[in-house]
C-alpha cells in the first residue's frame, strides 16, 4: 500500500531522546530528563476535583465543537485580568491542545502550496504539521542580535501567506515586546498575509508580562494551551482565538476534523484556571531553576546563549564543542545520564551547533543534572 508525499514528514527528535532515555531507565540507570518540555508537576488539584465531582454527577459526552461555554468565558475573562484586552468570549475556540489549534489554523487559513514564514530556531512540528497539510514552511533564520527572534527584514522580500511566531519561544525562551510584535503584525498585513501568535507559554514570564497579539490587533490568530503554565500537558486541551468573522469557518472544521476537545479536560481547564495559588508556586520553582541553570550551565562551559524571559528553556551554541549536536546528545546521555535535545530538532541548518535544556523539572533534578554535566564537560 502506498503513502502520501504529505506523509513524508521528519520525525520529533526529542520523543526519540526520550525513548533513548526510557531505554536507560529500563537497564537501571538514573536519567535527568532536561530534554522534554513537560511540567514535573501535575494538573492543579482543584482541576483534578472537579473532574471528579463532574464524573460523579453523570457521563462526559460530547460538548458543542466551540467547547465549553463557561470554559470559554473564563479564558475570555483572563485576557482581562492579564493585558486588560476586552475579549468576547464568542472568539475563543476550545481544541484539542495546540496542536488542534495549529491544525485548525492551517486548514482555515491556507489553501495547498501556501507560504508559511516561521521563526529559526522554533518548534518543530510547526513544519512537520504544514508539510502533512501540503503547505509549505519557510524557514526564517534569525540572528542572536535579535534574540533569536524574527523581524520584518526577515521576510521583507518573500511571497509568504502567513507568518507564525511564538513568544515566548521554544527553543529558545525569548519574548518579543509591544513594539517588536506590532512591527511583525504590521509587516505581515501590509503584504496581505495572516498573523500567528503561538502564546503556549504565556503566564511563564520572569521580568516582566508577555505581550499577546490580542493587544495591537483583533486580525489574528492566538493559540495558546493548558499545557505549560497550567501544568496539563497528558489533558490535551487549549484554546485558540480567532477575528468574529472566522469562528463559523473554525467552527465547521473543528465539527469535522475533532467533534469537539475532550468534555473531561475542559471541566478540568476551566477549574485549573482559578488554581492561583498552587501555580504560582509552580512558577516559584521555574524561577529558582532558571536561576540555577544559567548559573550551572556558565560554570559548566556552556557559555553561548540568552538567557530565557520566559517558557523553561536554554538554548545554547555548542558549535566550540561539536558539529553534530544529536551525537553530543547521545554521549551526554550515555556518560553523563542527562537527557537534552539535539538543536536540529529546531533549526535545520543551523541546529548541528546547538542544544535545548529544559529546566521544567524538580528543583533537586536541575541540580544534580548540572552537577553531571559539569563533571561530563570536565572529563572532556
């Protein structure tokens, strides 16, 4: 049996670090896993409460394809509280994860062969999703004078159909501020295209608040997840937001494509929203790990990066060291028994010189994992 072109899509090198690191686990070794992006903590507990009680009052069935509409008014309610952006809670469509938000975005947005300009280095499947999809993704390089960031010289001279960014970004943990979003919102309509904001990682900030697209336009795409922030990432909701006039055209492909996202989860999203205290406590520890991060990895001679304002990554340059990081990433593994990503998951020109550590983990995991790699880069 034959398979699609569109099926030719690269695999997520870090869902292969961690069967690696699995692997080790099984013969009896102690992994530190610095390589997924997944909270060590999970679901709020009032989350988990009040999927509790929903279940004792009858089945989950399906909700309507938009999703809950109490889910939906909450999450409308903390664009208020947290940008002051007055959100009619009518835009806010419920998915299944963002990777249900990306699919829905694609499919409304562009038709075959459409140009889609995304940030390098930046999250893997959003190229993976567009090749599946019979788009084409179109690699921006961006320079560390930028913060690895896009800017609209980046794409100044290219027929794109739409631009995706992610602030803050992963790998990378970098943010754009007001005037760096506007100028890429700007820059992207003036060539007639679509604007894509992934905000995945918003409400992990250190210095200061992410800036939502939400903010300078209503003509855009938000995505954003309960993943991260929230701490639920096995729940596989999110939400998305979308212009009034593009809800319909959402709403019938999410009809099709998902009927709805699971009814459990957003009985859980919508209880984890008011879960104030015990995510901040999360926050807490992200804070003390980034910390001790750039401090441990500094003094392990992983010296070339930027320091994170947001999401829980380092993304550093280890072109002095190697020029195939996935190797790097395996002898790491195997001496040193941490789990980090190879960059080529990221960049796929550039990411042979580059890692991701993520810090998402327990305060004592960071510690001892930065403990090894400094004994691993001293035995060199």
């Amino acid at each position: 049996m034959r398979n699609s072109t569109r099926s030719q899509v690269d695999p997520f090198i870090v869902m292969d670090v961690m069967q690696a690191a699995a692997a080790a686990e099984a013969e009896g070794h102690h992994i530190i896993h610095m390589e997924v992006g997944q909270p060590g903590t999970g679901a709020p507990k009032g989350a988990s409460a009040a999927l509790t009680a929903a279940m004792e009052q009858g089945a989950l069935g399906y909700t309507v394809a938009l999703g809950l509409p109490a889910l939906r008014k909450r999450i409308a309610l903390m664009y208020a509280e947290w940008y002051n952006v007055d959100l009619d809670p009518s835009r806010v469509v419920i998915t299944s994860g963002s990777s249900g938000g990306f699919i829905l975005t694609f499919t409304s947005l562009f038709d075959t062969g459409d140009r889609v300009g995304i940030g390098a280095p930046g999250y893997p499947s959003y190229r993976q999703i567009l090749k599946a999809l019979d788009l084409t993704p179109v690699d921006l390089p961006t320079s560390i004078e930028n913060r690895l960031q896009p800017v609209p010289s980046d794409f100044a001279d290219m027929d794109l159909q739409g631009l995706l960014v992610a602030s803050p970004g992963n790998p990378t943990g970098t943010m754009l501020d007001h005037g760096a979003m506007s100028a890429l919102i700007d820059a992207t309509q003036g060539q007639g295209a679509s604007f894509i904001s992934d905000e995945i990682y918003h409400g992990i900030e250190y210095e200061k608040k992410a800036v939502t697209a939400l903010e300078i336009s209503n003509d855009a795409y938000v995505i954003n997840s309960f993943s991260k922030y929230f701490s639920m990432t096995g729940w596989r909701v999110g939400w998305m937001v979308v212009p009034e006039d593009h809800v319909r055209v959402v709403e019938r492909i999410a009809q099709n494509m998902f009927i709805c996202a699971p009814h459990a989860s957003q009985v859980a999203a919508l209880a984890a929203m008011d879960c104030t205290a015990e995510l901040e406590a999360n926050m807490d520890v992200y804070r003390a790990n980034r910390a001790m991060m750039i401090t441990g990895l500094r003094d392990a001679g992983f010296t070339s990066f930027a320091p994170p304002d947001g999401a829980f990554y380092v993304y550093a340059d280890v072109s002095s060291l190697t020029t195939d990081s996935r190797e790097l990433a395996r002898d790491i593994l195997d001496k040193a028994g941490v789990a980090v990503t190879p960059g080529l998951d990221f960049d796929p020109v550039r990411g042979h010189q580059t890692l991701r550590f993520s810090y998402a983990r327990s305060t004592q995991d960071i510690a001892e994992g930065l403990g090894r790699l400094k004994a691993y880069m001293a035995a060199r």
